[in-house]
C-alpha cells in the first residue's frame, strides 16, 4: 500500500443522489430487501396470542421459536456475510428469500410448537441472515466513498422501515380478516420477490472510480483469518460488539411483547400493531439522522447517546400511567433511536477495518446482537408465564441500555495496523 495515496477528497465525490453515483442503486435495492425483511419480523408479535388461543401452544414455545430466529440468524449472519463477500450478494440473497418464504409458509399450517419452531425459528433465521444487513450494507459500505458510506447505510436503512410501515397493518388485517394461515403466506408471497435484488447490489462489486481511490487508503488485510485475528484483538471492536447485545435485547423485547404488554394494560386491541408500525415510520428520520450525525461526529460517541435516550424513554414509559397518547409518544421516540445503531455500527467497523471484509466483521459483531434479541424475546415469555408480568425485563432493558453506553463511549476508532508485524502478532 502506497503511503502517499490518499482518499478522493469529498467535494470530488458524485453527489449520492446523482444518476451517475453506483452507490444509489445499490442504496435503493439494499433500503427495499431490508423493507420487506425487516418489516416482515416485526409482525411477529401479532401472532403470538393467535397461536396460543387458536393453536393451544404456550406462550413460553412461541416466544422461544420467534427468539430462535435471532439466535439462527445471529449464527448465520458472519458465514452469509463472508458467501457475499466472496461470491457476491446475488446468490446470497435468492437463497435467503426463498429460505425465509418457506419458514413464513412452514409456520403458517404448523399443527404443533415443533414445526413452529422449525418454520418460524430455524428457516425463518437462516433467511434473513441472507437478507439482511451484514449482506445488504456490506454492498453499499462497498460502492460508497468513506464520506458518504455513513449516510448511505443510514439512508438504506431508513428507507428498510418502509416495510414495517406498511407490512405490520397489512399482516393484521389480512389476519383479521382471513386468519393467520392467509397472512403468513402473503408475507412469504412478499419475501420471495426481494430474490432478484442481489442483482442489483453487487454492481457495488464493480468499483467506481472514487471506490477504486479509497480503497488504496484502507487497511490492507490479506485473508479473512488475519483479519478476524486482528479484530479479536481490537480492544474497540471488542467493546463494540459486547454493547450491541444490548440493542438486540432492547428490540427484540419490545418488538415481540409490546402487543401483548398492551393488552394487560387494557389497551385497544390494534394499538400494539399501530405502535410498531409507528415505530418504522420514526425510524426512517432516525436511521437517517444516526447515518448523518455518523458523518459528521465519532459514531461511538452517537451510538453511547443513543442508548441512553432508549434507555430514558423506557424509564419514562414505565414510571408514567399508560394511555393512548403514552404509547405514541414511546413508539415515536423508539422509533428514532431503533436501528439508527446499525448504520452507525457497520460504519465503525468499516473506518477500523476497511471494506473488504465488512459482510464478515460485521457478522461477527452482529452475532452480540442475536444473543442479546433471543434472550430478550424468550425471556420476556418466560418470565410472563412464570410471573404473569413483564416488568423485571423492562428493567433490565433500562439497566442494559446504560452499560451499553458507557462501553461505547469507551471505544477508540483508530484504524487498525494491518502491517505484517501486527498481523504476526494477532495470529500467534
């Protein structure tokens, strides 16, 4: 690596909305696949009592096959991220879609808590790790300029809560309105079509030539094993991905049983599914906000306050009486701060460690995630059917929220040293 090459500088960079910017279209394709994915599994919850009543299963089994999800797809994700960045996105991505529609089709007719489990647990996991962000960020962390790359994953991001917008209500009406069985299998209708997407996200793979210029300025890691070995090491990328269990904790939690904390609160019967819904709404302006504050400060530093305003707006929800306007206003400030933590995240594993293995690292690191949204989601059911209560987990959701901000703020974004003597030492 040349010592005098040096990044294209941001004024000659194409603007990320102009025609002639690779990044756009992969920007677009990558906001649409996590639309319809991300959408999708937040209309999990919606279910949770159907399959109880109807179904006769325990709240603790079902509660354990949407955990299950995470915890697959946590697993899943660092090997679906180094298939992309080794074969490219497109496969990657048809074999994820297909995977998911089958888990979706799988639990829609499951007689019993074991296919639920293996439809809406074990496939349902393997799919969107295929199709979510350790794949579809990776492709825009590639074609964007290091200027633009922190708004671009947020912009992909925000524009991946459409789904939740408008996937959550369709799910409970088409549940209402024809059952449960119908409206899995119109989400599993839906999750099919993102398969051609991957088309479009690896032309990220062709390197325009701003990429071609940044790329000489990143570390210059010569195989996958040297790299996960420097991480390993990076006291940064350690703390990073110990805090992002928190963010999965928090959000699986509240995803999952925010519908039916609702209802004990003697709430109206469609308020938990207008609350996510408006959840993704909000999240569009936070994700782009998180992306562009990332641009412009440290991302540790948003991301440690972040956590603590997800953690104060929790505090507050819980201390204050719930009402209608309570709920809103709670959705309106999870929202903002929901997956504002990915863009961010991703971002600060690509300024340490460079693009080239991105899918991989940021797996890794995401695998802290899924950890933290299996135990959030089964141990909210568990401790509903051991205490017919939810609130010693929302105080932990408030208590994680804090740790996890003092540990981001902790850490540095030096670029790590890929020199030979480094990367002997990380594998000895």
């Amino acid at each position: 690596m040349s010592a005098t090459t040096q990044p294209a500088p941001a004024h000659l960079s194409p603007p990320l909305f102009s025609a002639g910017n690779p990044a756009l279209w992969v920007v677009v394709a990558a906001a649409l696949v996590l639309s319809v994915v991300m959408g999708t599994r937040q209309t999990f919850g919606l279910y949770i009592n159907p399959f109880s009543y109807d179904r006769g299963l325990p709240v603790t089994v079902i509660a354990f096959a949407i955990a299950l999800h995470n915890l697959v797809w946590g697993f899943a994700q660092p090997f679906a991220g180094a298939a992309a960045d080794r074969y490219g996105a497109t496969p990657v991505v048809a074999f994820g879609a297909v995977t998911f529609a089958a888990g979706l089709g799988l639990a829609a007719v499951a007689p019993s808590g074991l296919l639920l489990v293996i439809g809406l647990g074990l496939l349902v996991g393997i799919g969107i790790s295929c199709t979510s962000f350790g794949v579809v960020l990776a492709s825009v962390g590639r074609v964007a300029t290091p200027q633009q790359r922190s708004m671009a994953m947020g912009i992909a991001s925000a524009g991946g809560s459409l789904g939740q917008v408008l996937l959550v209500p369709l799910a409970q009406m088409v549940r209402e309105g024809a059952g449960v069985p119908v409206s899995l299998f119109v989400l599993a209708v839906i999750a099919l079509a993102i398969a051609p997407a991957g088309l479009i996200l690896d032309r990220g793979r062709k390197k325009s030539p701003a990429s071609v210029t940044h790329a000489a300025a990143e570390p210059d890691t010569s195989s996958l094993k040297e790299v996960l070995a420097l991480a390993g090491r990076h006291r940064g990328y350690r703390l990073l991905t110990i805090g992002f269990f928190t963010c999965g904790f928090q959000l699986a939690f509240i995803g999952t049983h925010l519908p039916g904390y609702l209802m004990l609160c003697h709430m109206p019967l469609g308020l938990g599914a207008t609350a996510l819904a408006l959840i993704g709404l909000f999240n569009m302006a936070g994700s782009w906000g998180c992306g562009w504050l990332g641009g412009r400060f440290r991302q540790q530093y948003v991301l440690g306050w972040l956590y603590l305003i997800r953690s104060g707006a929790i505090a507050v929800f819980l201390a204050l009486p719930t009402t209608g306007a309570s709920v809103m206003v709670f959705a309106a400030v999870m929202g903002l701060t929901w997956l504002g933590t990915v863009p961010l995240t991703s971002g600060l594993v690509a300024k340490v460690f460079g693009t080239r293995h991105l899918g991989t690292l940021f797996g890794v690191c995401f695998l802290s995630h899924q950890l933290g949204s299996f135990l959030g989601a089964w141990l909210g059911g568990y401790m509903f059917d051991l205490t017919g209560s939810y609130s010693l987990v929302w105080g932990a959701t408030v208590a994680a929220g804090v740790l996890a901000a003092l540990l981001h703020f902790a850490i540095g974004d030096k670029p790590a040293d890929a020199s030979p003597g480094m990367l002997a030492a990380a594998l000895s």
